[in-house]
C-alpha cells in the first residue's frame, strides 16, 4: 500500500469527514499529513491553472483518492471493503402510556407502525370499550385510541388477534371478525361465527385468505366446546378444523408448508395440511402457549404465559427459550425489518420491544 493509502487508512473515523466536506476535513489533516499533501488539496479547491499532463495526473490521483475512500480496509488489506456495524440491541418498554389489557401487537409495515389491540376490561365481555393503539418504531405513543370501540359507528367489545390483508385490519373480537381500514381506521365491516365462544388469533394465509381461532373458553376460562380453526375466504366463513379435544387453538399462522397452530390449555403446537390430520409437534407441555410468527428466514417464535419465555422453535421440533422473565407474554409480533419480537405485557398494561437474538 502507498504512502497516500496509509494517510487515508490512519486517519480513521475521520474518513466520513473528508467525503463529506472536504474543506472541513483539511484542518484535522493537518496534523497527519505531508505539507506537499495538504497543497495538493487546496489547488484542487482554488482551481489553480495546470497543464493538460497535470491535470492528467490530478485526475488519476483523484481516481486512486477515491479508490481508498471506498476499498480501505484499515488494518493492511487492500482489496476488502468495509462493513457496517450491527444494530445495537433495543429493548424498549412502552409503559404508562394507558394501554388497558394489551392482548396483540402487530407491524403495520405500510405504516412503519405497531398495532396494539386493548381488550380494557374482561376477555368476553360485550362492553363495547376495546380499542387499537398505535406506536412508533421508537416507543413512542402515535394514538392511545386509534380504533376506539366508544366511538360513534365503531363497535370494538375485546380485541384479542389482528391480521392486515387486502387493505383492512382484521381483528377477532369475541364472536365476530371485524375489519378496518388499513389507513383511516375506518370500519370497513363484520363476520359473525354462530356458537363461537372465544375468537382469538388471526392470521394472513398465503392464499390471500384471512385464518382465525376459537379458543372455546367461557367467561370462566372453563372449556366451551367450540374450539376450532377458521377461514375467511371470499366473505365465507369455512371450518378448517373444529374439536373439543384441540385444547384452546390460540396463535396461528400459515406457512409453505402448513399452518402451524399453538394452543393455550394444553400446550400443544400442531400442523395442519389440506387432506391430512393435524400433525403434532409439541407437546402437551405446561406451557401455555399463546402466540405464534413465522421471521423471513423460517424461525418460528412463539410465547408461553406457562414459563414466562419467548421460544424459538427449531426444526427438530424443540421449543427453546430464547427471551425469559417475560410474564403473560401475549399474542406477540414481529418486526422483521428490525429483527424485533413485540410482546404485549397482558398484565402489566405495557409492550416490550427486544432484538431477537
């Protein structure tokens, strides 16, 4: 490496300088560089006059210059490039900002926005105060009452799930599916499932259509009897799978090769295929499991009020906590750009943003 590299390589951080304003820069050069370096500097910014084989030989330094501004390696390489650094881990709790009951937090990508629906009040009452919250990527609160169940031609009783599809925020609220518009919040309309108990996660199939889960709880959290898996397709309502044996179906989410379920009472993860029964993959287990996302790069996460954790869930089929000491760890999100999970915090009112190990 020449002389001019090693000036360049030494000085650093201070490189980020030079780029972008070289006259700026010139002073903290100063004291690392040659006399002849720095003169060489300021004739290129007075535009001093020069012969055409000058001017040829300015312009192949130049040339070089900018070589080592980008293909610098630091520690003697020549030829590697520099990579960025890694984002610092966050983990950022959104507390005391009046989320009442926190149940899903979801990632309005369009938006660059968290959705948080608030059941304020009992999981299965008809009270009509549910209400989304929405909050920036940095915590801070955009709207308490985004979507407000209080509101005049808005009826939101416990917002549990929410999926966006198709333009409209999908959210399970008790017995019926409702829907909103992705952007104003607006209502855009309702599905009401007969004999449904316990509507809970909901989830954007692969195909376009819309899945959700009856967990078939009464408002003693005893069974119902109507657990159950659910498609939205075309306005129609279909019975992807219905048994009271399925121990509370809660997250739910579709994938290439199925669609993955966890359930609540029993603990249990299971598959399901088009034609064939549902496969397990866990359990029964303690761990109460609750929600469920799949990350880009095929990790699944899902959270458990059982053990307090996040786990991954690896393709031996083992759940692994990955983030603990998290209590009643509810529907949980995921910022996949950020590499985040979003948790909501069911009883202490508040969201936990975390990098995902």
């Amino acid at each position: 490496m020449n002389a001019l590299a090693r000036y360049w390589c030494m000085l650093g951080p201070m490189r980020t300088v030079l780029v972008r304003d070289l006259s700026r820069a010139r002073s903290a050069l100063n004291h690392y560089t040659s006399g002849h370096f720095r003169a060489w500097i300021r004739g290129s910014e007075k535009g001093i006059t020069m012969s055409s084989t000058c001017r040829l030989q300015q312009a192949a330094g130049i040339a070089v210059f900018v070589l080592f501004i980008t293909g610098c390696s630091g520690e003697g390489g020549d030829t590697d490039t520099m990579s960025p650094a890694a984002p610092e881990p966050v983990s950022i709790r959104v507390d005391g900002v009046g989320f009442s009951t926190p149940e899903s937090v979801l990632h309005d990508e369009a938006a660059d926005l968290y959705l948080v629906s608030n059941i304020n009040g009992s999981p299965t009452d008809k009270d009509g105060n549910g209400f989304i919250s929405r909050v920036a990527s940095d915590g801070s609160l955009e709207a308490l009452k985004w979507i407000d169940g209080e509101a005049p031609g808005v009826t939101l009783h416990a917002p549990k799930g929410m999926a966006i599809a198709n333009g409209n925020l999908y959210v399970a609220d008790i017995d019926c599916l409702r829907s909103f518009d992705q952007v104003s919040g607006e209502p855009t309309g309702e599905i009401c499932v007969d004999g449904a108990t316990f509507l809970n996660d909901v989830a954007a199939a692969l195909d376009g259509s819309i899945l959700f889960t009856d967990s078939g709880l009464d408002p003693s959290f005893s069974p119902s009897g109507t657990d159950a898996v659910y498609r939205l397709d075309g306005g129609e309502v279909l019975t992807v799978l219905a048994n009271p044996d399925l121990g509370a179906p809660n997250g739910i989410v579709d994938t290439n090769d199925g669609i993955l379920v966890v359930t609540f009472m029993s603990g249990e993860v299971f598959r399901i295929r088009p034609s064939v029964a549902p496969t397990p993959i866990v359990g029964p287990s303690e761990m109460q499991l609750d929600g469920i996302v799949v990350l880009p790069n095929d990790r699944v996460l899902m959270s458990s009020w059982g053990d307090s954790c996040v786990h991954e869930l690896t393709a031996s089929g083992e759940a692994q906590c990955i983030i603990s000491d998290v209590a009643a760890p509810a529907d949980i999100g995921a910022d996949a750009g950020r590499n985040r999970v979003l948790i909501p915090l069911f009883n202490d009112n508040a969201v936990l943003i975390r990098t995902i190990p």
